[in-house]
C-alpha cells in the first residue's frame, strides 16, 4: 500500500484516503494507529492521533528551480535569473524599464529555441522594439487584449492566460498589465494569483508580470522593482556647440535601478520589502 | 483465399450509420418526388408491423411506431466508401462488386493480420466500428465467398473443398441477389428462379446434384455458371478498384435546426465516423470543410416561395484549416464548435455535410534535450479559445513588413513547429538590450503649448499621466513615406521626457505633416 496523503484533515480527525483506495474508489479507510499494534516503526510517531504524517525529517526537500537568464547581465547577477515554474513580478512606473526587461527575456527565451507568449493587456507591445532587441517573432504568441473597457480586458487576460497555462509547452509566459491603472490590476483576486502559481508549478514556464504596482502578494516567488535614477537619460551631443539644437540630440541611454525587493527562491527567512541590493543597468536607443 | 463483406439491407443501414439511435426502432426508407413517395426499404422492425416496400409514405404513415426517412444518396455513398475503406484496410487488391459488397484477395495476408478466422472477425469488428453491421466469409474463391455472406449472416469461414456442403442449405435465391438493375437481366432471372422453383429445386445442393449435360441442355451455359456457383467451384479473377480517397459524410434533418448544442451532436458523429475511416487509411487531415443547407426565408413565407430562386436553400460554409495533419474527432468538434460560436450561421440547418481533405500522418520525433514546446493538438484548441475570447485577427504570431511606415506588421497564425527550421545563426551571447517602447493603440491625440518655437508643455486629455512640461526633448526626425499611394504619409518626430505630477517619463510625440495635429505614440519603458 502506498503512503497515506498528508494533508490537514490529520488535525482534525478525518480519516485518511490512501491514494489507491482513491484510485480504486474504495472508501477511504482509517489508518490502523502503529501504536496499537505495538510495533514501532522507526521514523513514525508514536502518538496515534499522528499515525500517517509523515515527519518532517522525512518530508523531501522541494528541488529549487531551475534559473535562467533574463537577457540582462546585471539583472542576473541581481536575482540569479528568472525561475522556471515560478511567478515573477516586475513592476514600476511608466519609463522604468518593465518593457526592455521583458523583451530581453523573450530574446533569451526564442534564442533558446523556446515558445514565448505575450498577454498584451492594453494592446501594447511594439514589434519594431520587440526585433530591435532580438525576439524571434516567429517563436513568439501575441495576444492582444484592450479592444473594449479596461475591465473585460483584464477579464480577457486572465482567461487567456489560465488557458495558455492549462496547455504547456510554453518556455515564457509574459502577463502585461503595465498599462492598467493600479486601482484596476488589483481587481484581480488573490485567487486567480494563487491559482496560476500552481498552475505553473512543475513545469518549465517562466510566468511573468508586468505591471505598475505589486498585486499578486505572496504568490510571486520574486518581486522586482524597476524605476529611474539620477539623471537616467543619457544623450549623444555634439560639443562643438555650447546649446545645441534638439535635432542634433540622441536619446542614447537609460539608466534603471532594479531593487529586489522579495525573492522566495533561497531558503531563509523571508526578507522584510525593504530595499536589498542594487543594480543598475543601461539601455541604449535602437535605430528605428 | 478471399473475403467478401456484404451490407445487409444496405439503404437501412446507411441510415442507421449516422443515426445509431433508430437501430431499436421500426424504420422505413421512402423515395419518390412528393405526393408519390413510396416505401423503398425496411428494416426488419418495420417489416413486423406490417411495413413492406412499395407501400405509399400515406400508407406508412399510419403507423405510429414507424420512422420514416428520406433515401439519401449521398448517406449511401458514404457507407459504400466506408466499406471499401474497410476492405482496402486488410487488403490492397479489393473488387467493388456492388454498393453493398466489396471482395478482398487475402492471399498472403496471414502472416500480417494472424490466421483466416482472425482476419474474418476483425474485418467484422471494424466494419462495425465504421457503423456498419455486416456479414463476412472466408472461402478459396470469391464467389463462394460472396454467397456465403449473401446467405449465412455473421462471420463465416469455409474451409477448402468444403464449399459445396458448407453452401448447400442456402436458398437459390441467394444466386440472384445482387443482380444489376437492368430489366432484362432482372427478367431473366424471374425466368430461371421460376424454372427451378417448378423443378423442387429449393437450395444450392439440390442444384448443384443435377446432371451437369441435361442442365446445360434446359438453361444452357448459364444453368451451368449457376450450378458452378452452387457447388462453390467458381474460379475468376478480382478486378481490383482503387478506393478515391474521398471523406464526406452528410446527414439530412427531418426538422431544421436552430441551436448550436443539437448541431454539436449531428457534428460529432459525423466526425466520428469520418476519423475512423481515416484512421482505417492510415490517414489525417489538415483541412475540414463544413457545408450547411439553411432554411431559406421564402421558406417561412409561403407566398414568396411561389418565386424558384428565393426559394432555393442557402449554403453556408465553413472551413477548418490546420496547422499539421491531426485526427480527433472530439479536438476537430471542439474547433467547430468554436469557429459556429464565432460565425454563426444565422438560419435553421436543413442538411449537414461535413469533408475531410486527407494527408498523410505527421512524422515527427521529439528530442531529450529540446526545448519545450506546446503539443500542436492542444495549442490549436487554446488559440481557438483564446481567438474566441479576443477575436481571431488579434491573437498570432507577427510579421514585420517591409516599409518605414509605423505599425508596419501583420498577424499571422501562431505555427511555432513549421518554424523551427529556421536558420537561426545569430550570435548565442547575451546582446545588448535595446530600449523599448510601448505603443498607445491608438496614439493619444495631446495639445502642445510651444514656447519661443521650442516645445514647453503638453497636455492629453484621454490619459491624465501622460501631460506636464516638457524636460527634455530631442527631434524632429521628419519621415515620410507612401506619397505615390493614398495611404501617404509624413511626420516629425520628437523624443521628449515629460515632467508628471510624481514622476518623470519619456514619450514619443509625432506631428502629422499631412493631417496636422498632435499626438503621443508611445512611452519609452
């Protein structure tokens, strides 16, 4: 017989189901306490009310999932890259670096050879930008929401995206709600959250969100926030005249702070949402 | 040694192939243009009540218990095709004897499909599998074989040189039935039965004891061909035909009808039977094609319908194309039943015809260490879910286009597999990331204040963030492009970052030069 499944009715006095009395559709039976046997089995407890949890010196260690790369160097170096099977949050405000971090991700993933999708809740994604930054489009679903009010888009988001996690296969899944209001996003229940977390668990996806603000809680394995700093717009100018004209300008770098602000992946406690470490990184200006 | 499969009642049971629900019911088929319709063949509930072909429709009609149904040439020739595919599935060399007989030369066969018996019994079992209940013998010559089935139902296995006892007990008519439609040669085997019938010759052993000189001096050579028959010594060679690798299916409705859900029924039927006898091939499909004949209106106005044309059925049609050859029957429903969701056809269904293109299976082996990929029958169902939930023309994969022009791209279906032979050579380091922009669809119409020429303010009156005083700014880029077609186009172009209430973005704004005003395309993010 196989091992009885442990969950929390132990607490509460129901009987356990042993997986292949559930399999066969036999009721599930009450465990036999080891202590009335008067066998002990070592690495059991002698307590009857306890008989068939396992203890947690026998539970197995989760194996911590795989790592891979962003597509920024500095990012990885940051956060270790992005999990697989995990939910990863990216957020900040418009021109912080959301969209350039999340094209150099699907780069890395089509140059992988891997399938990518994009949920485009407001419509948003520019293919020049996404070619520019090296996105094999070919390997790269676009599904555009935002037709209607921002609510049946969210509406239409979500069920795109439990549908595409429903199916698999999927290298990176990339929810975009940088574009919703923050007031709309949280209009999402923690449920759905909750539920495409598991959906995406054990399984080679890299679920990904962008959005303004942080709205799936503890549900994101890591949580990263992205925003400006200092002077972060880096211009190409011609010395030779002391106030040149804008025309002559180039807009040529963007400097972006990253912030981890939660990461759930390395095992110690979990750290307060204050600011961790820092990283910077640059963006340069493609040529349309 | 060869097999004939033989379709009892051959009418009925196409019927009752696409309707199985009738099997315990009375049924009768009718033909005839109205009021002249008449009985044509019953099955043999029918017959119990007292239903027997050449009665009127008035006349079966009486009957309460008694389904009628229209005699559908198409539903026959479907069941015709279903039995060759069954035939062709245990045997190259089939003889197409007649719509309701096929002949398959199973000499060699043993070896592949397992001892006589064997093959026999799964012939039967997949003949029922296509909906068809047929009778199946095994005899050393095709003749014999063909009697057998005609005369002893189920599944029968005659050994070598014992034709003559194992055909003896079968009735003389079975010598007659499956004789061509010719008056003449229906006449003339009137004739002969009558003969017999007044020598007390009942069955096949009878005949085949008479004396072979005094037979042949009465009925001549074909007294002789029949006795040949009746001993089960015929020998002749098959005449082999091709089965056309046509998969229609269709089904004709006693009432239209008018919702999806009912339709969703007839439809998985047909597709069931059109995946089995494809899988009986060998054979896929990557194209589905669905024709549905609607009440017209006319229809429900009785006074217009004295005018032909308006009175004439309205096609609809639907095709399914996909991505690499499949077979599912109830992935191929739920496609259907998406893309009727989607484009509904708008009137009651009269007639339901549904065609498989064929093609040959996908040949393809996954790899340990490739990445991971959506399965092709799966990913197909989420994008119909998903084009039904955004609309088909926004949800695929891009396709840049060949022109300066912004928004220079086109959606094309989502084929990752039929990709992956690109050549992909581009470097596999880490590559410099590129800022990105992300587009307003459509741009955001804004007033610019313009202070000593140079641009100082902008305000949006759509989207509150994107307003405030102009930072920095770098531009104009003019652009222009088209100019020899109507879609012309020319622009001036800035990047500018705007200074918000809390926050500092940066934008791209465009001035048309063409259609004047002002607007914000997109944010650099």
């Amino acid at each position: 017989m196989s091992s009885a499944v442990v969950s929390t009715s132990a607490a509460q006095g129901r009987p356990f189901a042993f997986d292949e009395d559930v399999a066969e559709g036999r009721p599930p039976q009450r465990v036999v306490p080891a202590i009335s046997t008067g066998v002990f089995i070592p690495g059991t407890f002698k307590d009857a009310r306890l008989a068939g949890v396992t203890p947690a010196s026998r539970l197995a260690v989760r194996p911590a999932p795989e790592m891979v790369s962003s597509g920024i160097a500095e990012m990885d170096a940051l956060t270790g890259g992005l999990p697989r099977g995990c939910l990863t949050e990216i957020c900040g405000p418009a021109s912080s670096g959301r969209t350039t971090l999340l094209l150099a991700a699907l780069a890395a993933a089509t140059r992988r050879g891997e399938c990518c999708v994009v949920v485009d809740a407001s419509d948003t994604l520019d293919p020049q930008s996404a070619t520019a930054a090296g996105v094999e489009l070919e390997r790269l679903l676009w599904v555009r929401c935002g037709e209607s009010s921002p609510q049946k888009c969210l509406e239409q988001l979500l069920r795109a995206a439990d549908l595409l996690l429903e199916s698999g296969g999927f290298g990176l899944i990339a929810l975009d709600l940088g574009d919703l209001p923050p007031q709309t996003a949280r209009h999402i229940p923690l449920t759905m959250w909750f539920r495409f977390r598991r959906a995406v668990e054990h399984t080679p996806t890299v679920l990904l969100a962008i959005e303004r603000q942080s709205i799936a809680g503890s549900c994101s394995s890591l949580l990263i926030k992205l925003g400006p700093q200092g002077k972060w717009i880096k211009e190409s100018t011609n010395s030779q005249f002391p106030a040149p004209p804008t025309h002559a300008q180039l807009l040529t770098e963007m400097e972006i702070t990253a912030e981890l602000v939660r990461s759930r992946l390395e095992r110690k406690p979990v750290r307060s949402a204050e600011k961790t470490r820092f990283q910077s990184f640059n963006v340069s200006r493609f040529q349309s | 040694m060869f097999a004939c499969i033989f379709v009892p009642n051959f009418p009925v049971a196409a019927v009752f192939r696409v309707e199985p629900e009738l099997r315990a019911r009375a049924v009768a088929i009718f033909e005839g243009k109205p009021p002249l319709e008449k009985v044509f063949a019953v099955n043999e509930s029918a017959g119990r009540v007292g239903i027997a072909p050449g009665m009127t429709k008035a006349q079966a009609e009486l009957c309460s218990e008694l389904t009628l149904r229209p005699r559908s040439l198409l539903q026959e020739s479907a069941a015709h095709a279903a039995l060759l595919d069954c035939a062709q599935s245990f045997s190259p060399c089939v003889e197409d004897a007649a719509a309701d007989t096929a002949i398959l030369d199973l000499t060699g066969m043993e070896s592949l499909f397992g001892a006589l018996p064997e093959i026999a019994c799964d012939i039967f079992r997949r003949a029922a599998d296509l909906g068809l209940d047929v009778n199946v013998a095994v005899a050393s010559y095709p003749d014999a074989a063909a009697l057998a089935a005609h005369g002893i139902s189920g599944v029968t296995v005659i050994p070598p040189g014992e034709e003559g006892e194992s055909l003896g007990s079968l009735p003389v008519e079975v010598l007659f039935t499956g004789t061509s439609e010719d008056n003449d040669e229906q006449k003339e085997s009137a004739r002969l039965l009558a003969t017999l019938e007044r020598w007390g010759i009942r069955n096949l052993r009878a005949l085949a004891a008479l004396p072979e000189v005094a037979l042949s001096e009465r009925l001549g050579q074909e007294g002789l061909r029949l006795q040949q028959l009746a001993r089960g010594a015929a020998s002749r060679t098959l005449v082999p035909v091709e089965a056309p690798a046509v998969f229609e299916e269709a089904v004709e409705l006693e009432y239209p009808i008018v919702l999806l859900e009912p339709l969703a029924f007839l439809l998985n039927r047909l597709l069931e039977q059109i995946c089995a006898r494809l899988a009986s091939r060998a054979l896929n499909t990557q194209e589905l094609r669905l024709t549905l004949e609607l009440e017209s209106f006319s229809s429900f106005n009785q006074q217009s319908a004295i005018n032909d044309q308006q009175s004439r059925p309205k096609r609809f049609h639907r095709t399914l194309r996909l991505p690499i050859p499949m077979l599912d029957a109830k992935l191929f429903l739920k496609l259907l039943q998406l893309d009727l969701n989607a484009h509904p056809p708008g009137a009651p269904i009269l007639k339901i015809h549904l065609a498989a293109e064929p093609a040959r299976p996908r040949s393809a082996q996954g790899g340990l260490f490739q990445p991971p990929s959506p399965e092709p029958e799966k990913l197909e169902l989420t994008l119909a879910r998903i084009a039904g939930l955004v609309g088909e023309a926004r949800v695929g994969s891009l396709e840049l286009l060949d022109t300066h022009r912004v928004e220079a791209f086109r959606m094309r279906r989502f084929m990752p597999e039929a990709d992956s032979k690109v050549n992909r050579q581009k470097s596999s380091g880490e590559e410099q990331s590129v800022t990105a922009l992300r587009m307003f669809r459509p741009p955001l119409r804004v007033t610019v204040t313009l202070e000593n020429g140079e641009l100082a303010r902008v305000v949006c009156t759509k989207k509150k963030e994107v307003q405030g005083s102009v930072l920095w700014k770098a531009g104009p880029w003019r652009s222009s492009g088209d100019w020899w077609e109507r879609e012309a186009w020319a622009r001036d172009e800035w990047d500018i970052a705007l200074q918000n209430a809390d926050s500092v973005a940066l934008y791209r704004l465009v001035h048309n030069l063409l259609g004047g005003g002002w607007y914000v395309e997109g944010s650099y993010d």
